[in-house]
C-alpha cells in the first residue's frame, strides 16, 4: 500500500530519477515529448471550439492525472471561480490521499471547477481540457503516473454536458487532431469529494518543486501561450485564506 507520505517522496524525486534514467533531465515540454510503451503524449496545442456549445451548467468536474496541476492550469484561467482538487469515482469513506494512491478506491484524483457561464462555457472548459491540461489519448495513467487514479474522464452532470463532451471527443478523432484515439471516458457524476488541505493550491505555493517544474508548470505556460485571452494572471486560489 502506498502512503501519502511515499507517495509524495516519489513526485518529488520522480523527475530527477527519470532524469537519471535517461541521461538528462526532462524540462520545459519535455513531458509532451516523452513516452513509455505504448504510451504516448500529445504534445500541447490550441483545438479548435466545439462545433456544438449549449447552455450547460456553472460546474464541471475533469480527472486527467495529478490534481496538481490540473488544479493549476485552471486556476488561470477567466471566468472559473473557484477549483477545487479532490476524488471522484469512488465511495466517500475511501475518498482520502492514501486509499486513492493504492489505486484500489475508484477514485481519480480529480477537479471540481465552479465558473460563470456568462464568461466561460462548459465547452470552452473541455477545449483548453484537451489542448493543455491533459494528454487525453493515454491509457492507464498519466504520465509520468500510472494507475487507475490518473486516468482521464469527464464526469456529466447532466445531459448537455454529456452531449457536449461526446460530440466534442467525436469531433476531434474525426478531424484526427491527435495521433491516436482519445480515450478520455465520459460518465455520469457520482459525487466529489475535495482532497486534504495541503493538496489544494499546490503548484501556486510550490512552483519550484521537481514534479511541479518539470510536469506541471508546463501546461501552465502552454495555457498562456495558446489562449491569451483566457488567461487570468493573478490564479483564484482554492483556499483564499491562505
């Protein structure tokens, strides 16, 4: 069983040992570049809109690898609220840090984004999604992570969102905008359940860490690049106390 405590020992080291491995140290997109078996990674890009965009909510809860930086991309992001990292999937008593990393619970480490549809549609939201926050042709994890935990879903919480997400995954593998076919799974809400404390916010108060510079701070930049005139310089922190 892993423990939250190793668990975060090997994110920290992870990039500086894969580093090792291969004889250099992965930076900037390296990510993107890289790839392990049969896993490869799309590299970042600005997809086209979604041909078809309806009304859809004011919520939208995405899984697609580490929370840490999933959290951190749309924190920049305008027109989103507030995001929230946590777990969905699975039971609420096995929603904690330590279950989930045994990839044993259901759960994916997730993210639960509250935004103002009069700025930002659910659409738009699953188009920076796809170009920047996660490669969503990867089976089995996220890279550098595997397990069940980093996988990548799309959980509806009512029929246009999952109109939406299906029409929009179609379009794409049909425009073949990826290598590959996008394995992102859509299914229906179960619950979400927000991660301890200290995951929230994370990559804002450690931008410097290994697994922060080298996996996630990427995607960040990648945000900025291709959709200027979403992106919000100052994030919305989770806990705005802090």
């Amino acid at each position: 069983m892993a423990s939250r405590f190793s668990d975060l020992v090997r994110r920290a080291w992870q990039p500086l040992l894969i580093g090792a491995a291969a004889g250099a140290l992965f930076i900037g997109f390296a990510p993107w570049r890289a790839a392990t078996g049969a896993t490869f990674l799309a590299p970042p890009s600005q997809l086209p809109a979604a041909a078809y965009d309806a009304p859809a909510g004011d919520v939208a809860v995405l899984s697609g690898g580490c929370f840490w930086g999933m959290q951190g991309v749309f924190q920049h992001v305008k027109g989103v609220r507030q995001v929230l990292a946590g777990y969905a999937g699975g039971k609420a008593g096995t929603a904690n840090y330590e279950l989930v990393s045994t990839g044993t619970t259901g759960h994916a480490e997730s993210i639960k984004i509250s935004f103002d549809p009069a700025q930002i549609s659910y659409a738009e939201i699953l188009r920076i999604y796809f170009s920047v926050a996660t490669d969503p042709t990867q089976v089995g994890g996220q890279f550098p992570d595997e397990g069940t935990q980093y996988r990548g879903e799309i959980w509806y919480q009512n029929a246009a969102q999952k109109l939406i997400a299906e029409r929009y995954i179609a379009q794409l593998n049909a425009a073949k905008r990826f290598h590959h076919p996008i394995t992102t799974r859509v299914d229906a809400y179960s619950g979400f359940y927000p991660a301890e404390a200290y995951h929230q916010d994370y990559l804002v108060h450690n931008p410097g860490s290994p697994y922060i510079a080298t996996y996630d701070m990427p995607k960040v930049e990648a945000l900025k690049k291709y959709f200027p005139t979403e992106w919000r310089p100052a994030p919305v922190l989770a806990l705005a106390s802090r």
